[in-house]
C-alpha cells in the first residue's frame, strides 16, 4: 500500500515537472515580417550588381555568375528561412551577408523579394 502511495506522489511530481518543463521552453520563432520598402533599398545597395534592378539577374555580372532570376517560380517556392539562411550565409556564387546586414534587414530584403516574384 505504501509503494503505491509513493508511485502516485512519484507521478504527480514528474507531471507537474513535465508541465513545468514544457512551459519553460522557448516557442519556436517565427519568421519576422519583413518591410518591402526598406528591403527595397537594401537591395538595390548590396544585390542589385548582380541579381539586377528587377531582380531577373540580366547584368553582365549576374549572367556571368549566373545569378538566379528572383522572380522565377522556382526561386520564390522558396521558404523564408531558406532565403534567410542563403542572405546571411551565402551559397555557391552569391556572398553570405549575415557580417553586414542584421536580422531586420534580411527579412526586410526577403520581403522585397517576394513583391518581385508579385510583378
């Protein structure tokens, strides 16, 4: 009778740390939404050489590199994080730009870059 009693505490208090555990973990975060019209002016500073005023990648240097066209299907199928971790870390070609933009700035480029996909 005794052992059952001390199971029945041993149960109540790893529920109560299960719950408490649970509560104390951080939430996933969720992706920030970014301003197109700031995003914008990043762009044309940092991206522009290579991926072109509209984003098609038509610039000598773009071509050469072979830069990809922003506004493809295929580009903008694309998830947030996956353009977020290609901005700040670079992938093949392209430059990582995590040094010099903050987490502000990416998402606001990312959100530039969907309105390219829009026109």
């Amino acid at each position: 009778m005794e052992r059952v009693s001390m199971m029945k505490k041993s149960c109540k208090v790893g529920g109560v740390l299960l719950i408490a555990f649970a509560f104390a973990m951080p939430s996933p975060v969720k992706a920030q939404p970014g301003n197109a019209a700031n995003g914008q002016k990043i762009f044309l500073e940092k991206c522009k050489k290579c991926h072109g005023e509209d984003g098609s990648g038509n610039t000598n240097f773009g071509k050469s590199l072979r830069a990809a066209d922003l506004r493809s299907a295929d580009v903008q199928k694309k998830t947030d994080a996956d353009f977020y971790l290609q901005i700040d870390k670079g992938k093949k070609n392209m430059p990582p730009f995590g040094a010099s933009l903050d987490k502000t700035q990416i998402n606001d480029v990312i959100a530039y870059v969907r309105q390219l996909g829009k026109k």
